[in-house]
C-alpha cells in the first residue's frame, strides 16, 4: 500500500462489480463484495459461488478467459464497472485482465499486488468497522486477531451512544454541547465495565444519569419525559 492510498467505507449499492475467476479466493471476493452488482466471469465456478448465483446474490459468467472470445466476455462485462477484481489462479492473466480494465476506467483490485483498490483486513460488529492494513497481511491478521476481542464492547457503547445522542437532540443546543455530553459517558469507566459484564440495563442507566448530572433542571424534565424503555427507565 502507498502513501497516495485513502481509507474510504464506500456504499457499493448499485455499483458494478466484476470478478474474474471461479476459486476459492474468487469466492472470498465475492462474499466481500456481495452488496454490489456483481458479476463473477470463469470457465468453472465453486460450489460457493453457484450457490449465491442461485440466491440472487451475484451473476455468473461462463467464459474461457484464456481464449480471444472470452476475453471479449470479459470486456462486455467491464461495461459500466466500478471495480475489477482479477483473481485466476494465472498472474499473467490477471495482468492482461487488470490492463483491460484500467483502459475502460474501472478501478482495479488485484490479488497478486497492491492495485487501486487495497482491500484491508476487517473487523466489524454492527454499526462498528474497524480496517487495518500495514502491507504486511499477516501483520494486519494478526491486530485484527488482538482488536476482535475488544471490538464488542465498541458497539455496545455505539448503541448506547446512538440512544443518548437520539434524546438530547431533541432538548439540547448546540450540538457542541451535545458532543461534551456524550464524551462525559465515555469517560465513565463505571459504564466501561457494565459493557464489559455484559450489564447492558446497567450500563444505560449509569449513562444518563451522568448526563443528567450535566442538564439544567428544564432539561432534565424535558429529557426524562422523552425518555423511553431503552434509557433511564431500563
């Protein structure tokens, strides 16, 4: 990965995606890329992969890559795409493939080195993603390894955050002080370790009592009133 790379979340919806190759590592791509438009072109595809083409999930494309005619499978294919992920078991291919893509204007992913688009190793729970990539993929497994540990008690906290943020929107100005009041929930350790026991009834009410504490009376009223089963009643 070069320093000209920016990590981006990209909605893929709607988006074409196009992926040569049936293998495994084919398939892999394909449960990554799943919420595009996508499309797999091989001569033989896994079972994996002919099992998403029948949920709907994806397209596939039956073309003998390494022949001029499904070479020319391929190109139709690019049509429109937004990324071309070459992932045969033959380099040469995948650069011949990778070359026809970028002259059409489509982003590549490339399995054999670092293209346009780095696919970074991925935690996520939720509404919490977290993307690591060092150009050592083994490096970048093994923090994902360290990071999954944590990574639930994250979203646990989103969540609860999301409520409280819900709520003070309503009764709350400026955002600024919105954002102290969440910050001041954060740094609870008391809410922590609720999370981290599993204690999610405890944990919301220990959240707004801390920002109560930081309300006018008015606010207060307004906030317990809106309130619902999910925050200080819970």
């Amino acid at each position: 990965m070069s320093r000209s790379h920016v990590p981006l979340l990209i909605d893929l919806k709607g988006r074409r995606i196009v992926i040569f190759g049936g293998g495994d590592v084919a398939e892999r791509k394909a449960r990554l890329f799943a919420q595009g438009d996508l499309a797999v072109v091989s001569r033989d595809f896994t079972e994996g992969i002919l099992r998403m083409a029948s949920d709907g999930i994806l397209e596939v494309l039956e073309a003998d890559l390494t022949r001029e005619d499904g070479l020319e499978i391929a190109e139709r294919a690019l049509e429109g795409a937004f990324i071309a992920i070459p992932a045969t078991s033959d380099q040469e291919l995948n650069a011949a493939l990778e070359d026809i893509a970028r002259r059409k204007g489509v982003l590549v992913n490339s399995v054999d080195r670092a293209g346009e688009v780095v696919v970074p190793s991925i935690v996520k729970r939720r509404s919490v993603i977290l993307a690591i990539s060092t150009g050592i993929p083994a490096l970048s497994r093994y923090i994902r390894m360290r990071l999954e540990r944590d990574v639930e008690v994250y979203a646990l906290m989103a969540d609860l955050l999301r409520s409280i943020r819900n709520d003070l929107k309503k009764n709350v100005e400026p955002q600024s002080r919105r954002r102290d009041l969440l910050w001041s929930v954060l740094s609870d350790s008391s809410v922590w370790s609720c999370l981290e026991n599993g204690d999610i009834a405890g944990a919301h009410e220990k959240a707004y009592m801390r920002v109560r504490e930081n309300l006018t009376p008015d606010e207060q009223d307004n906030l317990d009133a809106g309130d619902s089963q999910e925050g200080l009643d819970k």
